[in-house]
C-alpha cells in the first residue's frame, strides 16, 4: 500500500481575543466548543490533528474577523492579531502556518497589512470575511488590496460572511427562525461568496493584475458545477476579452472545506482540474476526522490524491 500522503488544511479558524473583545454582541455570541477551539492554537488543536492525520493547518481568524469593524479599530487590532497569530506560528512552525487577517475598512492599510504579514511575519498571503460593510470585493476602493496580493505573488482567500439584512429580509427572513442554517452553511454563505466570485471575474480585476490569485472553500461555492452555464450566460453579453470560464480557471483555487462529496469533487476536478483543488476541513465547525477519512477514499489515484492532500497548497502557498 502506498504512504499516505502528507496533510494540509488551510481554511482553519482561530480567533484573537482582542478581536473578540471588539465584537459586536452577535458576532461574539459562539457556542462553547467552538470557541473553545477557535481560542486554541496549541494543545487541543494539535492533538485533534494529530487524531485525524493533518501535519499542517493554515491558520485564518475566523467570521467575521476584521471585515465589519470601524476603520481605525480595523487597523489597530490586525496589527495585534497578526503579530500574535505569527507567535503561535513560530511556536510550532512544524504544525501551523498562517493567512493574514486584513483591516478592509481601510484599504491602503490593508494592503500595507498584507505586505507586512508576508515579509515580515512568514505568512501565507491573507483571507478575508465577506464583504466590508456591505461592500464586495470587486469594488475599486479595495483594488490596492489585489494589486499588493498580486505583487507578492500570494493568494487571497475569499471566505463566506452572513448575507446583508437587506438580502435576508428579502430572500430568508420566513426560515431564519426555524432554519437559522439558512444564513449559513446550509445556503447563505454559498450564495453570498458565489456572487462574490461571480463579481470579482466580471469586475476586470484579473485584467489589471494578472497575477491574482484567489482561492475559494466550500468547492468552490458552487460555481464548478455552475461554469458551463454561467460561461455561457456571460458570452450574450460579451465585449471581446476572456471568457468567464477562462479566467476562473486561470486565477480561483478551491478548497475541500466543509464539503467532502465524492460526486461533487469529480464535478471540479472536470470543471477546473485536478490541480485547482486543496483540502481544507473548516475547523473547527467542520470536524477533522471525517474529512480526513473521506480524503483518503477520494476515488482518484494516489498522484491525484496526493495533490489534494497538500501537492496543490505547498505549491500555491510555496511551503
Ligand atoms: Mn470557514
């Protein structure tokens, strides 16, 4: 039987406590194995690793972060976030590595942010939680942001955050009560992250840096298994350029976080290719050892395997 090939996940959450301090009451509201966990970045984290056979976990502080604060307290506190998630990084350089967390509220310090974490600190390149006050991505005032990610030649990784109140009123507020899920994993999330994938391809981003790379949970989101439809869609509208499909391809990663489907994997790995995809869990509200379990069952053969398992991470993150 071949070797099992090496672990990284790298859509795993912690939290800093001077972050949670700074939370909004709903935001801090966390039942209390989770945040348990997302408070741990030594023992019980590593143990629970070590039980599921992950040598690696990129860390990133979890939803929704820096995203929805005001642009002052944004900066100030990424700066103390950072520096000590780069501590527990140094303590076990062995076991984690790191995504910075970006003051988005202001852009060029964001961007100054990112290039700090990643030659100063070690990190990886940084994620990001949603849009910023109601604000995607796309829009030009967080350009500075891309650019820099561009220039460092590390990836951003576009995270879910709950739907603006204005889409739950309209779209979810029937269901929240009974099925709060809806905002969440169950549905919102992949709503709101899709259409922020969908925005950043149409926004001409990737035109103005071509090196931009982005990397996105959950599968995707959903836009694998959606490409051909929306390429298609988009091609009505076309002014000449690249297709929707060829820059997806050219410039998303996606991860298996949250999201261990063998028929939906084989839809990416034929949507996007084989070398488009990393493991990821979601730690802690996704479990380890499930995903782990179904990693190493993926039906694909142990070179495929391997790069999912990590191949595609250290490449893309240069471990
Ligand atoms: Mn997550």
């Amino acid at each position: 039987m071949p070797a099992k090939p090496q672990v990284i996940a790298l859509e795993e959450h912690y939290q800093d406590p001077d972050v949670v301090r700074a939370y909004a009451p709903e935001d801090a509201r966390q039942a209390p194995v989770i945040a348990e966990r997302l408070n741990d970045v030594a023992e019980l984290r590593i143990k629970e690793m070590d039980a599921a056979g992950i040598d690696l976990q990129v860390l990133s502080h979890g939803n929704p972060g820096l995203q929805t604060m005001d642009a002052e307290a944004a900066v100030r506190l990424a700066r103390i976030a950072n520096d000590r998630l780069a501590g527990a990084v140094a303590a076990r350089p062995d076991r984690f590595a790191a995504f910075a967390a970006l003051p988005t509220p202001d852009p060029k310090a964001a961007a100054d942010e990112l290039e700090r974490a990643v030659t100063k600190l070690g990190f990886k390149g940084a994620l990001i939680n949603g849009p910023t006050h109601g604000v995607f991505l796309d829009d030009k005032r967080f350009w500075p942001i891309f650019e820099r990610a561009a220039a460092l030649d590390v990836p951003i990784y576009l995270h879910p955050a709950v739907p603006q109140q204005a889409v739950v009123d309209a779209y979810y507020q029937d269901y929240v009560q009974d099925w709060p899920s809806i905002l969440r994993a169950a549905w919102g999330f992949t709503v709101e992250t899709a259409t922020q994938g969908v925005r950043m391809v149409l926004s001409g981003v990737f035109d103005a840096y071509p090196g931009l790379k982005i990397v996105l949970g959950h599968l995707g989101e959903g836009l694998p298994f959606l490409l051909w439809r929306i390429n298609m869609g988009f091609t009505r509208d076309a002014k000449g350029g690249r297709g929707f499909r060829e820059v997806f391809c050219d410039h998303f990663w996606i991860t298996t976080s949250g999201f261990w489907s063998d028929p939906a994997l084989l839809c990416c790995v034929q949507e996007v290719g084989v070398d488009r995809i990393m493991f990821s869990v979601d730690y802690p509200f996704a479990p380890n050892q499930p995903a782990t379990e179904w990693l190493h069952k993926i039906p694909l053969c142990a070179e495929d395997k391997a790069k999912i398992a990590s191949g595609n991470a250290r490449r893309l993150l240069k471990l």
